[in-house]
C-alpha cells in the first residue's frame, strides 16, 4: 500500500507544478501531494510495525535503517517541491 501512497504522492506533486506553471488553481494537487506523502509514511510505520508484531528481526535489520533515511530525504523532498508555488507567488507579490 506504501508505494501506490508513494507513487499518487509523487504524481499529484508533478501535477501541482504542472498546474502552477500553467498559471491554474494549483492548492488541491498540493495539498493531495502532501497528504499522500503523510499516508505513504503511516503505510510504511504500519508495514514495519507487521514485522515486529511476527518478531521478524532479520527483516528490520536488513531494512528499517536505510528506510529511515530515505524517508526522510523523501518527506523534505515533497514538502519543498509542494510549497515552491506559494513561495515562487510570495516572490512575484513582492
């Protein structure tokens, strides 16, 4: 489930750029890329959290520390990508 989060998360965020740069209402593919970037990251807690109710160490050990990573640089990717219109249009008003 995590990556089909991950996957419309990424789509709705080139969406919004596409819609910005096009100059139409952009905020609902914005706030969609964001949301599914939050859905994406409680699917993965939820599929990491399986491994550890069935006590699957192995699994966790191989992949929870390079995930965690990777997570992080993805979230920061998406949150900057989705607010670059508002701050492009906080620049233009100036």
């Amino acid at each position: 489930m995590w990556l089909l989060f991950g996957l419309i998360a990424i789509v709705a965020t080139f969406i919004n750029l596409y819609l910005y740069t096009t100059g139409k209402d952009y905020k609902l593919a914005m706030a969609m890329g964001l949301s599914f970037t939050a859905l994406t990251l409680c699917s993965e807690y939820s599929f990491v959290s399986s491994w550890v109710k069935v006590e699957d160490w192995a699994a966790l050990e191989d992949v929870v520390p390079g995930m965690g990573r990777a997570l992080w640089f993805l979230t920061i990717v998406s949150i900057l990508l989705n607010i670059v219109p508002i701050l492009l249009e906080l620049k233009n008003k100036k």
